[in-house]
C-alpha cells in the first residue's frame, strides 16, 4: 500500500506547481472586466483630465511612449502628463479588440483613439490613430496598465 501511494505521488508532483487555467468562461469575464475598466478610463480622462485619468489607472511600474520619449513608472507618468497637456486637449477612445492570458493576469487591447485640441480662437484639430495598451491584474485584483 505505501508502494502505490509513493508512486501516485510521484506522478502527481509534476502538476502540484501547474497555475490554473482559465475556462472559456473565465477568458470572457476577464474580457469583460478589461472592457469595463478600459470605459471607466475614457470616461474618467473626459470628467476629470488627463493628467487624473493615467494617473489613477497606470500601474506602479507602468510605461507611456509620447514621441521618441518613454515614461516610467506612475510617478513619472503623472508628471509628465501635469507639464505636458494642456486643459484645451482631449483624448477619446474605443477598443475594437480585447484579448487576456490564460492565467488571467495580462491582457491587451486595441482601438481607435482621437486626440482634440481647440486653439485660442475656439478652432479644433484633431488627430487620430490606433492606440494599444496592455494591462496587468494587480495583487488587489484591479486591472491597471503596465503600457499605453
């Protein structure tokens, strides 16, 4: 009896280390949650700003690139985006894609973005392209990006 169990173990410790993954209903709420917070910080950078919007929803250890430049880290976020955008400059976007790790911790999305600024006359340009962020679950179960 103590031979079967000894063999039994020996076969299951290479799985004792495995992370579960997720079911497809797992992937789908994950997706959701991704789609959910993505919104919140449109609709965040439309009611507060900018500079509050990547601030509240950079993770720690977070990276922006704005032209040739990278930013790091939330503190260097903020600041940059505090010395760098202006209160007449908007920024709106949509994911068209979202897509997350098996083990529910990353995930990324893409989509359509509109940047407006409205010059001393009340004129507006715009400028648009395709953003893509990547986000990271973090150890308090919020989901915050690691890249924009």
């Amino acid at each position: 009896m103590k031979r079967t169990i000894y063999i039994l173990s020996l076969l299951f410790i290479p799985f004792m280390g495995c992370e579960r993954l997720g079911s497809t209903e797992d992937m789908a709420q994950w997706k959701s949650e991704i789609m959910e917070v993505e919104t919140a910080f449109n609709n965040m950078a439309q009611k507060e700003g900018l500079v509050k919007a990547f601030e509240f929803y950079a993770a720690e250890d977070g990276v922006i690139k704005r032209g040739k430049k990278v930013i790091k880290g939330k503190t260097g976020i903020a600041t940059w985006y505090k010395k760098d955008v202006r209160p007449n400059e908007t920024l709106t976007w949509k994911p068209s894609f979202i897509d997350v790790s098996k083990s529910g911790d990353l995930g990324y999305t893409y989509g359509d973005f509109v940047f407006t600024a409205t010059d001393s006359l009340g004129n507006k340009k715009q400028n648009t392209g395709i953003f893509h962020t990547v986000w990271k679950r973090q150890a308090d179960g919020r989901w915050r990006f690691v890249w924009d």
